[in-house]
C-alpha cells in the first residue's frame, strides 16, 4: 500500500526524499564540546531520513550546560561538523542543526572555564543534573541577564547560524522548547522580569522573536527553523494559563517573518500533559509555512494520520536511536529494534559506539545508508 510518508517533500527551496524527520536527540558524545568522527558515522547511518535535525547544540560556552554535549561557535567545531554534513549530503541526506542554548539548565562543571550560567531571571530549575566529575547535582541558581546582555545572546545565535552555513547545514533549527533559555523567556515561572522582556504575553516573547527575525535575516528565512512545546513541561517548565494564547501569537509573528518551517513536539507519550486537542489546528491556522510534528510517532498509519491532517512533515526521535534503517523498515513493514535507555546519554561496556553506532541494520548487518532511493 502507498504511503504519504515515502513520496518526496519540499522544505522551502529543498526536496526531501521522503516526509520523515529524524528529531533533534541530545546523545552526549561530543568530548570537549567537538563534533568527532564517532558522530559523523551515527549521522550516516541514518542519513536516509528526508530531514535529519542534529542534537542539540550550543551557540556559546554558556549554553553547554549538559555534559559533552556539542558546540558551534569556533572553528575547530565548524571543520568537525563539516565532516558530518558532508557524509549525510553523500548519502543523499539533508540536514539542520539545532541550535540550544541550555540556559538555567546546567551545572558549572559541565561549562567550560570562564562561561556561566544564565536566565532570563535568577531562579533555578528543580532536578539534579549530571556531571563527568561528581555525577549528580543539584542545579544551582543562574545569573539573570542584564538588559544590555541580551543584543549579545542574540548576536551569539546569529554568529552561530552562520558559522552553520559555513559548515554545509541546510539550515538552523532554534530550539525554542523543552525548557532551554528561549522557552525560559516565554514561561512566567521562569521569566520574571520586569522590564521590555518580561511580564505580557507579547514582552516574554520578545527576545524569541527577535532571535529567529536575527538569525533569519542573516542566513534567509528559507533555511531558519524553530522548534516550540505548547504544554510541555520537561526541566521543571510548569504551565500557565496564557499557554494557548502564547503559542497563537508566536505562530502568527513567525509566520510575519517567514521562517521556513515551525516544529511543534508533543511530550505526552513521555509522560507529559496532554496537549489540548485544538492547539494544533489554532498553530495551524496562523502559521501556514511548514509544520513538523514530533511525539510518539512510531507506525506508518499514525505518520500518515499527521499528514493527512496538520502535518507537512513528521519527526521520530526514539526509534531512529536503535533502528539505523527505520525509514526502509517502516516502510517495508519490518519489526522495530528496542533501545536501551542506558546508553542514550553515556558509554556503555565497551565504551561510546554501544548503543550509539552498533545497533545493526534489519538484516542483522552492520547499518548502511541504503534505501530504496539509493539503489544502484
């Protein structure tokens, strides 16, 4: 039977092989904050995805908040992303990278010296986080930033926008969800300030906007994307009663400054509150450029679903972890491989590669980029 989810798709000025997205998923194996080639072989084995959005990755010092999580502002780390984008675009790939800043979401000794932690306003997300060196920690409070900082945070994703470029992305997904320093700006627990940034509706959405306006005009909004988490509530992210309303004027501005797709996650199969039922219509209806859904997508007859309804594109994030081939398997009709959840953020027995690189095609082979599309 015919699939939706097979047949090439558009992307702004790109043609994707196919409606599938490999979601952005942070794996942790960026040692000193540095693309390495260990990277560059997970990314091209699942290089038969229509759009790959890399982990999560910072924009300065002061967004690696996680442990061994990679960067994009130096050139060492452009020259080692260059090799990853170039083995994906062999392969027939196209790929975004996600830029995330981490925010209040850290622990010093996962940053590198000098950097800091920093927030719209000096309160600390609850939970611990873990560190290389002391393993679990409590996460301490951040600094808020000043007034004047913010040209410069802003500055710093657009720096990094274009240094993407420079390393052969399609393009730059801002990751405004999830609990890091964008979406810090758009949750009142988070943001209490009191100033142009802080308060309405409109001032907490701000410094979102006029990072995506920023970084659109300096790379072309066909290559600058934004992932968002309406009732989402990961890193101690609690919701509040403007949630709807807040999402419905950011799709309408995003949609004003034309980015090229708008990516909407949904938490709920991880356990997070349900989304309401008529969030995504009323995204839908005010933003009409691209629309990426993510959540518990894991069949052939829910992606279609999506298509057939909001979606433009759909993402998978988890089963794309332990199925290198999970677009030839879904749509061959073959049994999905389980992940372990041990290895998602750290080495296993014999080291980085388990559970990262070593998880075998559907015949049991090691993973390879073939597909359908790709046949001789």
């Amino acid at each position: 039977m015919s699939s939706k989810a097979f047949e090439p798709a558009k992307l702004g000025n790109l043609t994707l092989t196919n409606h599938i997205v490999m979601a952005p998923m942070t794996r942790s194996r960026a040692l000193g904050n540095v693309p390495n080639e260990l990277m560059a072989e997970y990314y091209r084995q699942r290089a038969t995805a229509g759009l790959i959005i890399t982990e999560g990755v910072s924009p300065s010092a002061d967004g690696l908040g996680y442990a061994r999580i990679p960067g994009l502002f130096n050139q060492e780390q452009v020259t080692n992303w260059q090799r990853i984008t170039e083995t994906v675009h062999h392969h027939g790939g196209h790929i975004f990278v996600q830029l995330m800043h981490a925010g209040r979401v850290f622990h010093p000794l996962n940053l590198p010296e000098g950097a800091e932690g920093i927030a719209p306003s000096a309160v600390a997300a609850q939970g611990q986080m873990w560190t290389d060196q002391q393993q679990m920690q409590d996460q301490p409070t951040p600094r808020a930033l000043r007034s004047d900082e913010l040209a410069r945070v802003r500055d710093e994703y657009v720096q990094s926008a274009k240094l993407a470029l420079e390393a052969g992305f399609d393009g730059v997904e801002l990751h405004g969800a999830n609990g890091y320093l964008l979406e810090q700006f758009l949750n009142p627990a988070s943001n209490q300030r009191t100033d142009e940034y802080g308060g309405s509706v409109q001032n907490r959405a701000r410094f979102v906007l006029e990072v995506t306006k920023a970084v659109a005009d300096a790379i072309g909004k066909e290559r600058t994307g934004i992932r968002l988490s309406p009732w989402g509530v990961f890193n101690d992210q609690p919701n509040y009663p403007e949630i709807d309303e807040t999402y419905a004027y950011l799709a309408e501005e995003l949609q004003k400054i034309g980015v090229v797709y708008l990516h909407l996650v949904d938490h709920q199969s991880m356990g997070a509150p349900a989304v309401p039922a008529e969030v995504v219509p009323l995204i839908r209806s005010k933003f009409t450029n691209t629309l990426i859904l993510s959540g518990g997508y894991n069949t052939v007859a829910q992606i279609d679903a999506a298509l057939n309804s909001n979606a433009d594109l759909v993402a998978i994030g988890r089963p794309f972890i332990s199925n290198p081939d999970l677009v030839e398997r879904l749509e061959k009709g073959l049994p999905l491989a389980e992940s372990d959840p041990a290895t998602y953020y750290a080495p296993g027995p014999n080291g980085f590669a388990d559970g990262y690189t070593d998880y075998p095609a559907a015949d049991g082979q090691p993973a390879g980029t073939f597909s359908p599309s790709y046949e001789a």
